[in-house]
C-alpha cells in the first residue's frame, strides 16, 4: 500500500502484542527502505535472535546469513521486514529462514504490490486501505482532541481538513 496507509503501524501493533510475544520464541524486527543493505540487514537479523553485536561487525554477509539460520533453526520464530522495495532483498533472505512447520511466520511490509505478490507463499497479502471519510474524521478528532469533544466551532474546518487529507491515516495524525 502507498506511504502512510498504516502497514507498519499495523505490522507495529501485532509485533508488540503481549500474546505474540508469548507464543514466538525470537521475534525480530529490521527496516529496509529503499537503500537496501544486505549485511546491514542480516547483522540486524542476528542481532534480534540475542547475539552480541559487537562479535558481528567483522562477518561476512555468508557468515551472518549463516549464523541467523542456525540461531532461527528449530524455533518459533516472528521477522517483521518493514519497508521492502525490492524483490531482491527476498531473494537473498528466504533461503535462511527455516521452515520447521512450527508456526514460525515473516510478515513484509512493502509499496510495491510486486514484491507482496514475489514474496507470497501462502496466498495471505493483506492490502491496507484508505480511511472512510468517517474514520478519518473519528482519527483526526480523537488526535487532537483525545477522549475530550470537539468544540462545535472547529466541528466544520476539522471535517475539510480531514478530508482534504484523503483518508490517509499518516497525513491525519501528523
């Protein structure tokens, strides 16, 4: 979904649940963006998995790819990749990523619907959707203005601005 639609404030919320926490053994976390790093993105990987970053430094791309499999290896594990531009950077993780059938899952986040429809394996692309004009207005009010009401003077200018801001949740809140 395009900038500002909420995909990694949802992808946010489900990482940070009490109950994934419980069920997941490793969850990790890392961000890609378009300047996409592949040892970055592994040292960052193996990190979340309870390494010492400072022993990581000097690997290899090979050696941390390889380490992120065997730390992943037999356990249930959740990797949020937020951000991903291209197909490329799946093509150079998935391979480390054990599949033990253990309910381990990777959620990507991502723009571009290619990369959704690359990445797929099981038929479950979750496609954000913009705000309903009631929503948005509903975000903006509770925003500003918290659980307090919404003075009837500022009642039609904040229903213009939200809509002027299209539905996108982002563009509501900042």
């Amino acid at each position: 979904g395009m900038g500002g639609v909420g995909k990694t404030t949802l992808a946010r919320n489900l990482y940070s649940d009490s109950l994934i926490e419980y069920y997941f053994d490793i969850r990790a976390w890392v961000v890609l963006s378009q300047d996409y790093d592949a040892r970055l993105m592994f040292r960052s990987l193996v990190c979340c998995t309870g390494e010492p970053n400072g022993e990581l430094n000097h690997k290899s791309i090979e050696e941390l790819a390889e380490r992120l499999y065997k730390n992943l290896k037999g356990r249930r594990y959740l990797v949020v990749m937020d951000d991903v531009w291209d197909t490329k950077v799946w093509d150079d993780v998935k391979r480390f990523f054990p599949d033990d059938n253990n309910g381990s899952r990777i959620i990507l986040t991502s723009r571009q619907s290619e990369v959704a429809i690359y990445a797929n394996s099981s038929n479950s692309i979750h496609q954000m959707r913009l705000l309903s004009p009631d929503a948005s207005w509903d975000l903006l009010r509770k925003t500003v203005f918290g659980e307090k009401d919404c003075p009837s003077t500022l009642e039609t200018i904040g229903q213009k601005i939200a809509h002027n801001c299209k539905g996108l949740p982002l563009a509501l809140k900042v």
